[in-house]
C-alpha cells in the first residue's frame, strides 16, 4: 500500500516518514538507551551500509579485528582491505561461533587493534556468533565493537547500550521486511561525533549523512522514497505482530515446521542446533547420486518457492530463510514440495555425506 505513493524527496511528509523510523530503529536497537544513540539510513543494499560503518568507524590509523566464520566476515576482511584500513581476521571454521576469550587474548596482545567487528547472524550458515559476550570483553578493554546484524536486526534480540555496542548495522529488506534499497546503521552518537573526517568515500560517509540528516532532515543525495515509505509501513506492521518478540516467535516456528519436514525426508543440518539461529538453516545436500542441485532448485521455484544454493567454503550445502512475510504453512508447502522433487529425481536417501570416524 505505501509503496506506490510518489513522495517528493524535499517534501515534508517524506521528511517526517524518514524522522520517524529513524526513531523507531533507535527504539530497536535498543530499549532504554536512546538517547545516546542515532540510525543514520544511508541509499544501497546492505555491503553499502557495513562499508559506509567501516569506512567512518575504524580510525585511520589503528588496526581493526574482525571475526571471521564466514563469507559476510570475509567480506569486510575484504572491505578493509580494499579503502587501505589495517586489519587482522580472526578465523574459525564456518560451523563454530567466535570465542569472546580468543578475542580477549587477541586484544591484549595487540594494543593497536581498536575496533573489533563481528557478524551476529553469519548468513552463510545461519549461525549466530555471541555478540554480546565479544563485546563485553571489548569494552571490558575500551575497544570499539561494530556489528553486522544484518539478517538478525528486528527479530533476534540485542541492546546496543546494554551490550555496550558503537554501531550495528542493517538493512530494509531482512527481519523489518521492507523492500530493499536501503541500509541503516544505529550508531553511538559520540562515537558518530568523533569520527569526522574519517570515510573513505563521499557517499558512503555515515558522518556526513548524519550531519545532512539532522541539519534538514533530508538525505544528502536522492534517497529511494518508495523504499522508506514501504519500510515505515513494514516498521508498524513489526510492531502490530509484537515488535521483535512477535517475529522472532513467527520465525521460531517456521523453522521448527521446516526442521520437522526436512526431518522426515531425511535432510540432515549442517549445524548442530544450539549453534543454528531462526534466520536460515543449512542442510547438506543429498549424498544420493541420483540428487541435482540444480533440478531440486528448479523444481521448487517453478512452484514458486525459491531456495539459497551453499555459500559455503567447506560442505556442499543448500539453505532455507525462514524470515520474511513467510509463515509456518508455508514450509509445509516446502516440505511436500521438496519430498516430489526428490522423488521425481529418483532420491532415495536424502542424507547427507557419511563422515568417516
Ligand atoms: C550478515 C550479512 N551481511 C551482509 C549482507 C550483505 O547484504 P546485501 O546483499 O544487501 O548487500 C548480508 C546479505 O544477506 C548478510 O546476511
């Protein structure tokens, strides 16, 4: 409904939609400590935003830690080295979280790394690194702490000021379900201030944006109007389904109908559960000869229902998001689905490669 609607971007209505979710991402991002925070939007997919934090973030001439157990962690190992920021990657297999005392013994060896970055849910998987531990420890150490919560923003919990965060970063199209064009990031407003200067780009400066934000309320340069209408609309539509409790409950139990049909076809996960957030599960792709990736993708889509192949360095996988405007009869409908592609395709065991012991 609101998508349609041809905002002016200079027109006040549009300025007042855009004052108003920044506000309402600040009351995500955290629940009592809003003051000391601000969502500055800033126009691209979700890479714009984390390189727009990392580029106005990670002073200059200090070294960076980001952890790494997958393809978003390596993106901004990649980020960093492209705009010319030292860093240091912080690695662990795709299958295991980040362990806040390794980043304890990393930080006290190296006084120079000032920023530790770390991805809350690692889409390439699904699995949720502990953010809030990594932070303690970083700022236990007077250490800055950016986070890439991307997929996991309005839906998994986090408190910026209670886990005592500088930025965390995300996008229209994820848990707030709006349409893509645009990412945010909630910054410390004090860590915002002293980071003048900073960026390496023009456009992807979250100082600058945020200085042009508050002196007009305008965007610096032309913002996707019909993205931000649509996500005030998808902001209200959160809040009427309980805020970020509501979807997360949503979201729990479409993944819990997915592991149970996925279960009974036989599919086995990549991750152990305690380890697998609600936001996408990986499954390893049939060790049957007779399976196509290719096919079973083809399959489901011409139902309309659209799968991830892998993302993963390590285990040919597939994966299924169970966020967005998805509910648990939707995954029964995957189930059916994928048990007569499977079928047609002549599977007839739909485990996962056998690890030798
Ligand atoms: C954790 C994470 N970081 C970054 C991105 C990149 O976002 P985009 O594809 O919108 O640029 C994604 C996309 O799924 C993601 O899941």
């Amino acid at each position: 409904v609101a998508l349609p609607f041809d905002f002016g971007s200079r027109d006040p209505r549009f300025i007042e939609i855009v004052a108003d979710v920044r506000t309402r991402l600040v009351g995500l991002a955290t629940a009592h400590g809003g003051d000391a925070f601000t969502a500055v939007p800033i126009q691209g997919s979700g890479s714009f935003g984390v390189e727009a934090m990392l580029g106005t973030l990670c002073p200059r001439e200090t070294r960076t830690l980001v952890l790494v157990n997958g393809a978003y962690g390596r993106r901004m190992v990649h980020m960093l080295q492209v705009m010319g920021r030292a860093c240091e990657a912080y690695e662990v297999p795709e299958n295991t979280p980040a362990d806040p005392e390794a980043v304890a013994a990393r930080l006290d060896a190296s006084p120079d790394l000032k920023t530790v970055v770390v991805v809350h849910c690692e889409t390439t998987t699904g699995l949720l690194n502990p953010v809030e531990g990594v932070a303690r420890v970083a700022a236990a150490r007077g250490r800055r702490v950016l986070v890439d919560a991307m997929s996991s923003f309005g839906a998994v919990p986090l408190d910026a000021e209670v886990w005592g965060l500088d930025a965390v970063v995300s996008s229209a199209n994820k848990c707030i379900e709006g349409v893509p064009g645009f990412s945010f990031a909630v910054v410390r407003r004090s860590t915002l201030a002293g980071s003048e200067g900073n960026a390496h780009s023009v456009s992807l400066d979250l100082h600058a944006q945020w200085l042009g934000l508050e002196r007009d309320g305008q965007f610096r340069f032309t913002p996707p109007t019909q993205a931000l209408a649509a996500f005030r609309q998808a902001l209200l539509e959160l809040e009427a389904e309980g805020g970020p409790v509501g979807r997360l409950a949503r979201y729990t139990e479409n993944q819990r109908v997915l592991l149970e049909e996925a279960a009974s076809l036989g599919l086995e996960t990549y991750l152990p559960t305690a380890l697998q957030s609600p936001i996408i599960t990986t499954f390893h792709q049939p060790a049957d000869p007779a399976f196509d990736f290719r096919g079973f993708y083809d399959g489901l889509a011409s139902r309309g229902l659209y799968i991830y192949p892998g993302k993963l360095t390590q285990a040919n996988c597939f994966r299924v998001g169970t966020i967005g405007r998805l509910f648990p009869e939707d995954f029964r409908t995957l189930g059916a689905a994928m048990r007569s592609v499977l079928a047609a395709q002549g599977v007839t065991d739909a485990r996962g490669p056998r690890v030798a012991v």
